[in-house]
DNA sequence: AAAAATATGTCAAATTAATAACAAGGTATT
DNA sequence: AATACCTTGTTATTAATTTGACATATTTTT
C-alpha cells in the first residue's frame, strides 16, 4: 500500500477533497470535472488532476470524475477501510472536548477510554467513555489494540506520555500540547499547536 | 507596518521561532546561532537566516543572535505589540475548552465573552467568563472593540456567524468548524480543520 | 596585537511545487 | 454516424522554496 514519495503538501489537501465529495455526495451530485471542483475549493483544475494522478487515474475523459467513487479512493487512501482504537490522554477541558466529537468516531476512529492523573477527573465517565488512571495506561493499551493517542496534557506533561506511548504498540500520536515530541521514526506525529495558528492569525491582522 | 510579500511558509514557522526563544529564554540561554537553533528546532541554518532576514538583521556576524532580543522582534512581527479583544461564538465543549486556555489571554488575547443560542448554556459563566445570547452578538462586539472571532459552532452554524461579523468592524476569524469560510476580502481567516489533520495522520499510519 | 575561529547576510544554485499546454479518448448533439 | 465539445492524464514550463556558498564582520584564542 505504500505510494511512493508523494509530497506533504499533495497529503495534506487529501482530507480537503474528501471533505468537499462528501457534501456533494450528500447533495446528490452524481460528477465532477476538475475545473468545476476548482471552482468551489479553491485549487486550479490543474493541480486537482495532477493531485489526484498521485494515486491512480480515477477519472474519466469527456466525463470527469464520478463523485461516489473518487469519495471512496480518497477514503482509502487516507486510510479510511477500517476502525482505529484511540484514547485520549488528558481529560481536562480539550480532552472532554475531541471525546465529544462524534465525527471522529463516524470516520472510524473509536474512542476506547480516557487517561489523566488528577484523582478528581478519574473514574469520571464522559459520554460513556470512562476516565482511567495513568496507571493503567500501558496495560489498557496493549490489552485493547489501541493504534492512536490523543495528547491533550499540557506542555509539561506531553514528553512523557509520548515516552509511555513509544514502548508500546502504538504507531500515532495526535498531539495538542504546544510541544515538538521526541519520538521513535516508527510513531507518526500530527500536531495541532493552536498557538502557533493564532499567532498566524494575529500577523495577517496586523498586516490587513 | 506591511512587509513585503513574505511568503506563508516563512509566516508558519515564525510562531515556532517565537515558541523555542521563549524556551531558551526561560533556560536563561543569552545568544544562539542559526547553527545552534537549527539543531534543536529542526529546520536548517540557512533557512533560519533567509526567514529572519526577510524582516530584518537581526543578528551580529561571530556571535549570533540575542535571544530576548530576536523573541521580542519576532512577537512584534506577530502582532504581540499589544492586547485584542476577543469573543468565543459556540459555547460548547470545544468553545469552553479555549476559554480556559490561560496561554492565549498571556499572549495579549483577551476574552470578553462567549455567545451561544442554547438557552441551556446562555446565561453560565465560564472562568468568570459570561456566555451571552447571540441576540446581543452586534451590540457587544461593536461597544467592546471586539477584534477576533473564535468560532466554535458546528459546521452548519458557521457560516452565519461570519456572515455576521463580516457586517461588524471584526476583521479576524479563528475558524473551528469543519467547513471554509466565505468572508469579505478584508477579513483574515485562520482554519484549525481538526479532522483533515487527524485524516493526515491516518494516512501517515497507513502508511508507516 | 595577530591569527584563528565563528557566524551573519546575501547571492547563486538546486530542488520542489504549481501552473499551463496539449494529445488522446470519451461524451453529447445533430 | 458524424461532428463538435469536453475533460482527463501527462508532459513542459514557470514559479516558489530551500539549500549551499562565500565575502565580510565580529569574537575568541594565542
């Protein structure tokens, strides 16, 4: 399954397609030539077909793309086939938050259980999902298969779970601490450092 | 105050230079070089001085760079010259979540309110925080100098929000809905697209 | 005080990414 | 069935970004 050297950049606008085909998908819209997908998400026709031509030709000339079938392959590609059992780490207010997310389980990624350290957040149980003690954190994870782990501690605490997390099983972290882990090559980070996004954001007010 | 056309990959990486000064500075490290820094936040020594460069010399030949001093241009460059105003819309776990994020508020990000049309919610107070009617969305923000939006509505809320502010003098929206904002041309966008970067990382785990 | 070492700012080269162009194959229309 | 029209996949071109090189200035060592 592994392609071979395709660009971030290219992976990165992966999730933005699927996230556009499934609307059209739910607004009955049966095709989809390039240039009309360019139109509403923004991307030229160009670098829509050349995108898309990473993974195979899924279109079809004098047609365009079928709207069903291209939702499918980008679903496969990101890696959408099958469920993930996740946890999160840190069960303050962000952790609390993504747990009540259902559309992160809808795509496949079922949260399993929460882990913190603070004894009044522990054996709280938050939409069914039970809050257990970091105690039990390497057990709980190799006993339930767990493949990703949401980082929600705060920065002084994210080195260490992410050093838990790299002698056991577990190949992703989604990490929200506003901190560059330190992990083994065979663990795949995704960060979200919101501070980083809003310091972005206050340089183009500034700049408006 | 309008540098010239910096590109946003150079804009991105500002807010980790600013994120690791701040560490270094907290360690007491007085002076860095481009060498030094290169090895710790994974970026090279020549990119380091292109990117800084784009704003200015800040550095001295043979000895490198002030770190108080670098941190504080960078953090004017950012905008964290002084304090804004901002209000949360959508009160919800994740709203709740950002609002008790004391990092922001030190950064010069002042909360003034949050805003939700849930009766079950209007009316709470969140970290002394008071969660208003969306009623009141226009008044508030126009008599309080409100500069920056979080929105942290679901995906089918969100566009009326920024239909609203974009009839208000609020020229920065902090988007955390699934979906891609149509605003005026003057009014700065910034997405944290929670499921295309989680999607990201299934692909990378896929992958591994 | 001189020499060696260090490290910036900047220009040039190399690499990567995005856009444009177009042949070939398919669709829609008459 | 023939013609005109689309639209892809792919190659070529252009643009953007990153890396490398180095002259020059400063610091440190001898």
């Amino acid at each position: 399954m592994k392609e071979k050297n395709i660009s971030l950049a290219v992976i990165r606008r992966l999730p933005k397609y699927h996230r556009y085909l499934k609307e059209m998908l739910d607004n009955d819209i049966k095709r989809i030539s390039s240039k009309e997908l360019s139109k509403v998400i923004g991307f030229t026709a160009s670098q829509i077909r050349q995108d898309l031509n990473n993974f195979g030709g899924f279109g079809q000339q004098g047609y365009g793309y079928n709207v069903e079938d291209l939702y499918e392959e980008i679903g496969k590609i990101l890696g959408l086939t099958r469920d993930y059992n996740v946890i999160i780490v840190g069960a303050g207010n962000l952790g609390q938050a993504l747990a009540n997310y259902s559309s992160f389980g809808r795509l496949g990624f079922k949260l399993k259980a929460m882990f913190d350290i603070n004894p009044k957040i522990v054996g709280l149980t938050i939409k069914d999902i039970q809050v257990l003690d970091m105690d039990t954190f390497e057990t709980f994870v190799n006993e339930n298969n767990v493949e990703i782990v949401y980082i929600c501690t705060n920065r002084d605490g994210a080195q260490d779970v992410a050093d838990r997390i790299s002698k056991t099983n577990v190949k992703a972290i989604w990490n929200f601490a506003p901190v560059d882990l330190k992990v083994p090559e065979d663990v795949v980070v995704e960060n979200v450092h919101l501070i980083d996004n809003l310091l972005t954001l206050s340089y183009f007010l500034k700049e408006n």
